[in-house]
C-alpha cells in the first residue's frame, strides 16, 4: 500500500512538471526578405551610406579607370556615387564633354527618363576639404549654386586648383588607367551649352549628334587590394634556398 501511494506521489509530480513546461520556441524556417534591389526611377531610395575607401573600375570604350573614393573627404558626394553605381546608372553613359587639359564630365544617363526622374535630386554641399582639383582627381559638378550637385561628375585632366575656392570639392582620385582618360576623344569641344540634349535625348541623341564620344559601358564596385605580407625580420623569403 505504501509502494502504491509512494508511485501515485511521484506520478502526479512528474504530470505537475510536464503541465508547467513552457512550450519550446519555434524556429522560423522562413527565408529573410530580401533587400529592395536600387530603384533608379526613385532617387530618395538610393540611400545606402558608402564604406569609408572602396574603388569603382569604370570599364569604358578606352580601357578600365579604376577610382579610389574616400568618404572623409566628402561624405554626402561619395554617399551620392556610391549609390548611384550600385544602381546601374552609369551603364552606357557618355563622356559627354570632353576638353584637352581641362576635365572629363559624365553622368548624364543613356536612358531619358531616368534623366527626368534625377532632374532634382540634389544633395548638400560638402564643406571644402585638404583635398585638390589637381590632375586624376574626381570631383562632383555644380552650377555654383548652393545645394546644385546631382549625378554629374568630372575627372580633372590638367591641375584646376583654381576651382577649389568655387565649391568643387574633391570625392576620390584616379589610382590606375589615366592613361585612357587622356585619350578620351575630345573633338567635339565644349558641349556644354547641349547638356539638356543630351539628357532630354538619351542615347539615340548621342548615337546621332556625337557617335564619337567615349562612353561608360559599366560601373562596378572592387574591393580594395590586399595590402602586401609582410615577412619577419630574419624569415627566410619564399622560394629562398635554405
């Protein structure tokens, strides 16, 4: 009897136990969405902050340039190439103006209605930076008013420093391929005065009026180098004879 009570007991404890058990979490097998992929016809979506040093290779009709972008220097204008390369802008984007040791401009899209959709997609000024518009230096466009840059780029080609003073503000610099930003082809001169053209026309006007012009064929972010190993004093070198 006392066996029989003592199992009852114990019993009723191990029911008591089970009953007050928290349930176990379930596990969402679920996969994670995805993030929105960059939408070129809405700017404000464009918004992602760049890393602090990455390198854009833009391959183009010329050869590969290879830009090196320093967000200390200018947070807002990298912010703003940063985003714009993820998204496919400049695919197929002409060097548009083009002047012997002067600059290289680009930035106006191959495609009208993306043109329209950035008409006024300004960003803030950077303030000026230790940074110069020296030779291989990439610098935003601006009409000089405030608050003026939008997707329009220029690689200097001869030293402008003189634009320091008008809120041209450095973002990045040539590292390799200079040599095909020299030889983009310049014989049209200043086409400045056609800059709504080009953007109202897209492609189909550059194909007409200017067949000529160097253009981007893609944009793509690279990752850095890897810095070279460094070898212990007195290792002996790889491939050395021991």
């Amino acid at each position: 009897m006392k066996q029989a009570l003592l199992a009852i007991i114990f019993t009723g404890a191990v029911l008591a136990q089970t009953a007050t058990k928290a349930p176990s979490p379930k596990v969402s097998t679920a996969p994670k969405a995805a993030a929105p992929a960059p939408d070129l016809m809405n700017p404000a979506s464009l918004n992602r902050t760049a890393p602090s040093i990455f390198r854009i290779k833009l391959a183009t009709t010329k050869g590969d340039i290879v830009l090196e972008l320093t967000r200390s220097w200018a947070p807002r204008g990298v912010d703003r190439f940063y985003n714009l390369v993820r998204a496919g802008f400049f695919t197929d984007c002409p060097f548009y103006r083009v002047m012997p040791n002067f600059m290289a401009q680009f930035g106006i899209s191959a495609k009208p209605e993306v043109n329209r959709a950035w008409s006024r997609a300004n960003i803030p000024d950077d303030p000026r930076n230790m940074e110069s518009n020296k030779r291989g230096k990439l610098t935003f466009a601006t009409t000089g008013a405030p608050g003026s840059r939008s997707n329009t780029l220029f690689i200097n080609i001869g030293d402008n420093s003189y634009l320091d003073n008008q809120g041209f503000v450095p973002i990045g610099e040539v590292v390799e391929g200079m040599e095909h930003v020299d030889t983009l082809y310049n014989g049209y001169g200043d086409t400045s005065p056609q800059q709504f053209a080009f953007e109202n026309g897209g492609k189909a006007f550059v194909d007409k009026t200017y067949p000529k012009l160097d253009r981007i064929l893609t944009a793509t972010i690279q990752p850095l180098p890897s810095p070279p190993a460094t070898v212990a004093p007195g290792a002996p070198k790889v491939g050395a004879p021991k």
